[in-house]
C-alpha cells in the first residue's frame, strides 16, 4: 500500500504543467507581439491620423508610408480617396515633383469629379513649376505647368485655385519669353541671323508685354540689317550649320 502511494503521479503538478502549456499555446502570438513590438493592423482611421500627424509635423515621408498603407489594405474604406489626395500632397512636400504628379494625375482620372480637382490640376502644374531650369535650358516644364495652369483657369475660372494659376501662368510666359531671346542671342553671336530673326518675332507675337518686346524688337532691326548687307556665301554657311545639328 506505502509503495502505491508513493509511485503515484502527483496529478496537482501534472494539471499545473498542462494548464501552463496550454495558456502558452493559445496565447504565443499575443506574447511574441507584446515582447517583440508587433502589435496588431492599425485600421483605416488609426493609418489616416497617422499620416495627417505627420504631414503636420514635417515627416513627409512617414505620411507617405502611412496612406500608401492605407490605399493598399483598406482600399474600399470611407479614407481612401482622401488617402490617395493627402499621398500625392505628402510626395510634393518631400520634393518628389514627378511622383507627386504621377499621384496627382491618377487622382484626377479616378475622380474626375471629385471636388478637389481645380486644387489637384493646380498642384500638377506646380509640380512642373517647380521643376522650371534657367533661362539657357529648353523649357520643359515651363511648358508643362503653363498647360495645366491654362485648364485650371478655363474650367473653373472663378476658383481661388484659378487666381493662383493666372500669377503662376505669367511668371511661365516670362520664363518662356527669356528662353527665346536667349536662343535668339546665341544664334546672333554665332552670326546666324536668320535663325536669331525667326526667334526674336517668335517672342514678340507670343509674348508680349513681359518685358522683353522691346529688347526682341531692337535684334529684329539688327538682324535684318546683317541679313540685308550679308551675302550668299553667309546664308549657305548658315543653312549648312543646321543641317549637320539635326543630322
């Protein structure tokens, strides 16, 4: 009888043992989470604030994460559209002027109707606007932002979006404007006037009134003059100097 007693299992210990392996089981995510940082998905509300507290606090980048987040996992969620907007304005903010366009753009094709898109269209105009070079550079984005500056005013002509263009939209000109009597002085030094004549008349009849007609107009008598006392000789050089640049 002694013997039974003292080889019996000590079913306390053994209950004990099993309720602690179970509790480990059941609970080893939850544990692993807690002791390694990995806490459950934030939903579309907690991402969305995420990314508004840090677009307010300067990192732009971590508002980036946070939409681009929310776009991915709740795509369908009442945050979404406003995720893909707050997304594009983060990217400009961090100076990713061709990302931020490209967000802009699938912005306004998904929601062409949205009531934000003179805001967006202004935005993809500063976007090339920002990207504008010196006057000795082909004016690309000059180009670019004048177009969208255009939309924004012809289709809403009345929106606070469409003022800002029209001051944007003339500093474009300006800088297009300067392009052209620049390329026309280059051609004039190297003594081809009828390339330089060609792009001083273009500045005059496309740019008026920004502060170069009459710089433009001065060249244009001096081109004409050159051209006038210039020979055969002088127009062949000149025809031939093209034709090897577009060769």
């Amino acid at each position: 009888m002694r013997r039974r007693i003292m080889g019996r299992p000590d079913h306390l210990f053994l209950s004990l043992c099993f309720a602690l392996i179970l509790t480990l089981l059941l609970s080893g995510c939850s544990l692993y989470k807690t002791f390694f940082g990995q806490g459950e998905e934030k939903d579309a509300s907690e991402l969305m604030s995420d990314g508004i507290e840090n677009l307010d606090r300067g990192s732009y980048k971590a508002a980036v994460e946070s939409f681009q987040k929310l776009k991915d996992r709740y795509p369908y969620s009442k945050f979404a559209v406003t995720a893909e907007l707050k997304m594009a304005d983060a990217l400009y903010l961090t100076e990713g002027y061709d990302q931020a366009y490209a967000a802009y753009d699938e912005f306004e094709k998904l929601h062409p109707k949205h009531k934000e898109i003179p805001y967006v269209i202004y935005q993809k105009g500063m976007c090339q606007f920002q990207q504008v070079q010196s006057k000795d550079r082909e004016q690309v984005h000059s180009l670019k932002a004048k177009g969208e500056f255009e939309r924004v005013i012809s289709r809403f002509p009345k929106n606070e979006y469409a003022d800002r263009a029209r001051k944007n939209l003339r500093q474009c000109l300006i800088y297009l404007a300067e392009y052209e009597v620049y390329v026309g002085h280059f051609y004039f030094q190297k003594g081809f006037y009828r390339a330089a004549l060609a792009r001083y008349i273009y500045a005059i009849e496309n740019y008026p009134d920004l502060g170069h007609y009459h710089e433009a107009l001065e060249y244009v008598a001096r081109c004409k003059q050159k051209l006038g006392a210039g020979s055969g000789e002088q127009q062949a050089r000149e025809k031939s100097w093209f034709s090897s640049i577009w060769k």
